[in-house]
C-alpha cells in the first residue's frame, strides 16, 4: 500500500474499529448516519470515560483522529477508554490505526487500551505491525466507497447495537 503524507490520513479511528466490528455499521458512520446518540451503551461508555483518569488531558484531537487521553513521558503514551474486551480485536486495531497515524506525523508512541470496570490495561505497540493496519485502511476504504452498505450479518452484539433497527427493522 502507498505510504500516505500526513494530509492524506482522512480515515478516523472509529472507522478501524468498527471495521472490525461490522462493516455495515461502519458504512452507514462514514455516510454521516450517526446512531450513537440514541444509544444508551454509548452513554455508558461516555460517562466511564468522563468519570475515570482524572487529571489527564482528554480527547486530544490530532487531525482526524480523536484519542480519549495522551500521557506524556519519555515516550508518548496514547490510552483508549474501553468499556469491556467483548470487542478486544476493534480496540486493538483502532490503538494501532492511532499509532501508525502519529507515526507518519513523525511521532513515536504506545498506546494502553484501559478497561476501568475491569481494573486492567493492555499495552500495544506498533512494531511489526504496520501491514496489518495499511490492510485494515483499505478494507475501510473499500467499504466507505461503496454505493450501499454491505449485507449485515447477525451476531450477538447486534442487540446492543445502535444501528440494529436500521438492519433488522
């Protein structure tokens, strides 16, 4: 994959987690049908961001990216409010997709997914993994150009789901 200047990093964090929670909800994000706001497991992930790490300079926007809290030291550390790990592998992939992002702004960092409710953290580097997420760029890429969302499948975490009545309704 082309390596992007840092002006042509248009894909937002949210969009690399939700590839891998589903692309037909990813779909209908990057179209501009927003859901969220109606959703009450949203909610509770914003007052626990709100309500935990105190102190910390939180919601850092850098660019099109929007990182919950950055701790500065001898390296960068770029943390990730997470409500559960019922979705580890989106978490995962957005902390990467930000971490790659500063890295072509010429930024060395780590990130920390912080799961509060559990009382435990994960840390995540970007070494040996940059495939991975140029990958992930261009499946979210294929999926923002298409003409309509792609087929929902359903799962479990449908139920929780903002988007569940405009797929199963």
């Amino acid at each position: 994959m082309e390596t992007y200047p840092e002006t042509h990093l248009i894909i937002r964090g949210t969009e690399i987690n939700y590839l891998f929670i589903c692309p037909t909800k990813l779909w209908y994000f990057a179209k501009g049908i927003t859901m969220e706001q109606e959703s009450e497991w949203v909610d509770l992930g914003k007052f626990l961001h709100e309500k935990s790490y105190f102190g910390e300079e939180k919601d850092v926007k850098i660019g099109m990216i929007s990182i919950d809290f950055i701790k500065k030291g001898d390296i960068i550390e770029v943390h990730e409010v997470k409500k559960g790990k019922s979705m580890e592998k989106a978490h995962e992939m957005q902390a990467l997709y930000y971490l790659y992002y500063l890295k072509k702004l010429g930024i060395n960092a780590k990130a920390i997914l912080n799961y509060p409710k559990l009382r435990e953290t994960r840390e995540i580097t970007l070494e040996g993994r940059e495939e991975e997420v140029e990958k992930a760029i261009e499946e979210v890429e294929q999926i923002k150009s298409l003409s309509v969302p792609p087929k929902p499948v359903k799962t479990k975490k449908c139920k929780k789901c903002a988007y569940y009545e405009l797929c199963w309704v």
